[in-house]
C-alpha cells in the first residue's frame, strides 16, 4: 500500500538517510546540520543515527570548507555540502569553479570529484537583494559541474541518491518554497537521472518549460488554462539546468510551434536565454513565433514586500503569455474564471496563507 | 569618567535595548515583513565602542546591526521605516532589517553576508590613509566571522599597511545555534589577531565602561598610525538568532546558561553600578525611559505613516 505523502523537505532527509545507510563513505557537512532546525528538517535525526564523524557542522568558511570537501572527494569520500542560502555559495566559487569543476578535466580524467552541494534558494518576507538570488545560470556556465534543480518531493529524493553516487560535482539547488509541498515518495532507494525533463502536463497549444518552482507555478496555470477556457499546454518540469534537456524540449516544441520558459532568476544570462538559444538554433523552422522567456526583472530582489508585490512571475503571468502567444478567444467570463483559478491564496511574499516561517 | 558621561552611555544603551524590545513586541503584527536580528544583550558593546569614536569616523557592520547604528547615530525613523519596508526607511525599503546606512552620521552599511563588510572597512581605512584624513574605520562582527578567510587576509593587508581601522569581535559563542567549540579550536581569538602583528585587546562586553577604555585606548593608536587594532568582547545574545523572541524550547542552551547570560545584562548591571558610585539615579532614568518611550513611538508613527513604496521603486538605481 501506498504510504502517505511526504514533503520536499522530509524526501531530502530520506535521500540523505538512505544514501549514508548504503555508503559508509557518504558525510553531510554544513552550518547548521545538526542544530536543532537541522537546515529546515531536512538533516533533522542523521547525527543521532550516524554520529559526528560523518555528520558535522561547519566553521563559516565557505571556500576552504569547499576546498576541503574537494580533496575529501578526491581522497575518496563522497561529501553532502550545505547551504541554507544559495548566496553564501557564492564565496566557494573559486573551489567550485576553478578547481571542483575543472578537476577531472585538466588532469585527463585520472582523478574525480564525487561532491553535492545543496544550496537553498530563499523567497519571500523580506529576504531580500542578498538572501533570495537564484544563481543556477552562473553556476551551469562552467563545464565539468552539474547544476540541479528538482521540483517534487518524488524527485528530491530520487535526484539526491542521484547526485551523491555521481562522479562529478553536483550542485542541488532547492527552492524554499518546495520544502513544504508534498507528494508521493516511495520508501525504497531509488535513482532519478539527472540531465532530463518531466512532463508534468500536456497539451498541444504552448510548450512551457519551466524551472524549480516555476513549474508548481505553471502547473497551476495549465490546469486553470485547461478547466477555464479548454487550452491544453505541455508544461516541462526541467529539473535540470546543466545538463540541459533540450531533446525534450524540441520534441514539445515540435509538436507545439510554441515556446515560453519560465525562470526563477533574472531574465538577462538566465539558463531561460539559453534554452531558447537552443531551440532556435536547432528547430527554427518548428517556431510559429518567437519564444518568450518569463523570468524575475534585471533587478535585484528588494526587501520591501511593497516592492516585491510584482517582482515574481507567477501563474497569471504564464497564463496570459499562453494567452497573447495563441491570440486566445477571452471572454470577461472565462477570464475571470481563470484568474480565479490562479489566484495566489494568502499573502503574495508568503508561499501559501497556512506558512507562517521559517522562510 | 564624569558623571554626564556615564549617564549618556547608560542612556544609549537603554535606548537600544527599548527600540528592540518596541520591534520584538510589534513583530508578530506581521508588518515589519523581513528577517530580524536583535541585539538584546549586546547593547554595551556598540554602545562603548561608538563613545570612543568622532562624528567624522566610520563604521561598517553586519546583520545584527540596529544597535551599530543606533550607536553611531543612526538616524531612529530611517530604521524603523525600513523595517516597514517603507520608502522613508534608509535604504528606501530595498534593504530591510539586515541592510542599515545612514552616511550622515558615518554607518557605512551592513549587510548579511559573513565577513562581506570586514574588507571594506579596511578599504575604507586605506583611503583615509591615503588622504591623510585622520579617520578612524571601526568592523563589527561575530565570532563566526572570525571562520572566514577574508578576514585573515583583511587583518594581513591592514597590518602591511598600517591603516586606522578597528576590528570589533562581538564574541557572543554562537553562530546561529552553533557553539564556538564546535567550530573553532580552543584559543582567544584576539591571540589570533596578535598573531597578524595586530595590538589586541580582550575585554568585558557586558561592561560598557570597559568597552570604552579598551576602544579609546585602540581608537587613539589607529589615529596616531600605530596600525589596526583588534578588540574581542564577550557578550550574550539573549533572543533567538533570527527573530523576537526567545528560544529556550530549543534546548541548544541550558537554562542556567541563560539565566546567567541575562544576569550579565549590561544595561541593569552599569545601573547597578552607576548607583553604588553616585547613589540614586532612579529620576534620570525614569526621565531617560519617558523620553526613549516618547522617540521610539514617534519613530513608528513615522514609519507606519510615511509612504508605502510602489513596485516602479523598486526599479531603477541598478547602475550609478
């Protein structure tokens, strides 16, 4: 029988668990794994069961802490590295970047660096221009990484046992707004490849291909499109930044004409822009119009929610670009249904009215 | 130290801890919609080392900063609209709680990043070397801090060039919920800081005439161009990492720890004192806490009452 559904978050915890279970060479490292909010839960019980030799907190060194999982890695443990904000990652990328990606490369192959680091993408109440970036293009413009971004609970687990028994370094990148959203997850270990899409939703009309959170957000908005004005649209959970999934996303298009890419990060450099470079170039002829890209503005997130109020994309958004793309028949009643449909229910720097924190 | 003197720091302090407790009473109201990081119980520390500084000197600081620039002459109103995310509030709403700057009165900035400002303020201490301006630049930052690298090659370059600049360790034990032993070997941390070829000084941060002596005497060398300083005070943060209130259900800390932490209070503790060595004060701090009341309320009737920033703000000033 199936068992109940789980959390994003508690999929993680299981992924973690059953990957240190399996392999003894697996360690969870990070500022705040074994405190008593145990990186929003998803740590919460592994010191206990596996102890403080594999299980650790970290002093807020970023870059060394890096460096040193680096060379644990190659001296053949396979690290787990935490952060709860994707920001503070920011000061490894010389680790990340210069070495970790480059390792396996630049010595022709003789050597590897099997690490995962889990980075939070953090949103809403006032997190602000530094606690609320979403850096997953910066991230994938270097070769030899991989970048990462599972949507489900499903494939949070799935993904992570993925990503720690891969031999390159992989950089899982989880929005905080998934942490709370549950589905089913089955008990057993078990594998979700990285590097493809999930179609989470299809139609002929539009392909959306979506991003972390953005496609919770497009899903939103294909069921509404589907129930209020009968537009069916394929919506792609990538789950992927690099490498991309543009096989996938061809096949949609092929099938669509159409193309929208929804982002959670700021549309100029966004892996969005990329994507869409990728279609171009290789079904330019599919297109029956231009691809748009729905992403956050060029500018940083403020703190202020009066600011915020518009700073994200969200199923309305996808729902009209889906709209103006096909030239829809609107009427004032099926349009108001659909808005209906989408309606954010709670406070918009909130993901939902019951959260109430930690965000 | 004159009795005025006292009095004003006693003062300072309790005007900080009052703002505080005013944002931890009204925060569950949900409007000051940001992260938030108090400095209950740490109140002598900014306090002392901002009375050791001049107008024309400058302070850098981190997400725990409402008392830095409170201290430092913060403008009171600017800080709590910018709680409010309001375009009154002294980054116009984009910075919120964890990102304070009032030029005017020499606070540089804060920001949330561990050790982000720790290099500017050695910056900041190389160009008024380099003018000859005689400024002094003061860092405050926590203990985790101390963990990052930057600040070790922060703590090299100022040495190298023996630039004004005053490294303040609020050595409170915890890096969110974190003990120092776990994540720093056992040794003071201002012997580290000696190691650099820094003068460095270890004190009290519950005693803000400590804080005071210390810092003057560390301000004093900086501006001589006797090179950077490091001063590491002990201190304990009351309240939760993030957030109004308290957190014992935690269970991180025993209750005796915090009950001992908090009978270490700097503002009952320096009455205490002021008390035995010039007898009652109960008047001017009643006065004192009439008049904090009186501002603070203000300071809300400002922010509530000033203007909410449309989402066009938010736009713009992305380059200069």
């Amino acid at each position: 029988m199936q068992r109940p559904d789980i959390t994003f978050a508690e999929a993680i915890r299981e992924g973690l668990d059953q990957a240190m279970e399996k392999d003894a060479r697996v360690i969870v490292i990070g500022e705040g794994v074994p405190d008593p909010k145990a990186i929003f839960n998803t740590t919460a019980g592994l010191r206990d069961k596996y102890g403080n030799r594999r299980v650790f907190d970290m002093p807020l060194s970023e870059n060394g802490m890096t460096g040193i999982c680096i060379g644990a890695a190659l001296s053949g443990l396979r690290p787990v590295m935490v952060h709860q904000r994707v920001d503070f990652a920011l000061l490894a990328m010389d680790q990340l970047i210069n070495n970790a990606a480059k390792w396996h490369y630049m010595f022709d192959g003789k050597a590897s660096v099997p690490l995962v680091v889990r980075m939070i993408v953090g949103r809403g109440w006032g997190q602000g221009p530094q606690h609320s970036q979403s850096l997953q293009a910066m991230f994938a413009q270097a070769p030899g990484i991989k970048v990462i971004m599972p949507t489900t609970a499903y494939d949070a687990k799935g993904m992570m046992i993925s990503a720690i028994e891969d031999n390159n370094p992989v950089l899982f990148i989880e929005h905080r707004w998934l942490h709370q959203i549950k589905d089913n997850v089955p008990e057993e270990y078990y594998r979700v490849p990285l590097g493809q899409a999930k179609v989470l939703h299809e139609g002929d009309a539009v392909t959306v291909a979506a991003f972390s959170y953005m496609a919770v957000e497009a899903l939103i908005a294909a069921k509404a499109l589907k129930s209020a004005m009968g537009i069916g649209i394929d919506v792609l959970d990538m789950r992927s930044v690099r490498p991309l999934d543009v096989a996938s996303v061809l096949n949609s298009v092929r099938k669509t004409g159409r193309l929208i890419v929804a982002d959670t990060a700021p549309r100029t450099g966004s892996i969005a822009g990329e994507l869409i470079s990728q279609v171009a170039e290789q079904a330019f002829d599919a297109l029956k119009t231009h691809p748009v890209r729905i992403a956050c503005p060029d500018y940083p997130a403020p703190t202020s929610h009066f600011m915020t109020r518009h700073y994200y994309p969200g199923p309305q958004t996808i729902a009209d670009e889906v709209l103006k793309m096909i030239g829809a028949d609107k009427t004032p009643a099926n349009y108001r249904e659909l808005c209906a449909l989408v309606l954010h229910d709670g406070p918009h720097d909130a993901p939902n009215r019951g959260f109430t924190g930690p965000f | 130290m004159n009795h005025a003197s006292q009095l004003a720091l006693l003062r300072s302090m309790l005007r900080i801890r009052r703002t505080e407790e005013a944002i931890a009473d009204r925060y569950a109201e949900q409007e000051m919609r940001c992260p938030m990081h108090l400095c209950i119980g740490q109140e002598a520390i900014a306090v002392g080392v901002c009375a050791a500084l001049s107008k024309g000197d400058v302070v850098f600081s981190n997400h725990r900063a409402h008392g830095h620039y409170l201290a430092k002459g913060g403008n009171l109103n600017a800080m709590v609209a910018e709680l409010y995310g309001h375009s009154t509030g002294c980054c116009g709403g984009r910075g919120g709680s964890m990102h304070l700057i009032d030029l005017d009165a020499g606070f540089l900035g804060s920001t949330p990043i561990v050790g982000g400002t720790v290099p500017l303020a050695v910056g900041a201490a190389w160009a008024s070397s380099l003018k000859q301006s005689g400024q002094v630049t003061v860092v405050f930052f926590g203990d985790g801090c101390f963990e990052e690298g930057v600040i070790h090659e922060s703590m090299n370059f100022a040495k190298l060039h023996k630039l004004p600049v005053i490294f303040v360790c609020e050595n409170n034990n915890f890096s969110v919920y974190t003990r120092l032993n776990e994540r720093q070997p056992e040794r003071p941390l201002y012997r580290v800081a000696e190691a650099h070829g820094l003068a460095a000084y270890a004190g009290d941060g519950n005693d803000v005439e400590e804080v005071l002596t210390i810092s003057r005497t560390a301000v004093g060398l900086a501006r001589q161009g006797q090179g950077p300083q490091f001063i590491e005070l002990h201190a304990y943060r009351w309240r939760e990492h993030c957030g109004p209130n308290f957190d014992d259900e935690l269970n991180y800390r025993t209750a005796q720890e915090i009950k001992a932490g908090m009978n270490n209070c700097p503002v009952a503790g320096y009455t205490r004192k002021l008390e035995k060595e010039n007898g009652n004060i109960h008047l001017e701090i009643e006065r004192y806490e009439t008049e904090i009341r009186q501002e603070i309320a203000a300071a809300f009737d400002f922010a509530l009452s000033s203007g909410e920033p449309g989402v066009d703000d938010a736009q713009g000033k992305v380059y200069a």
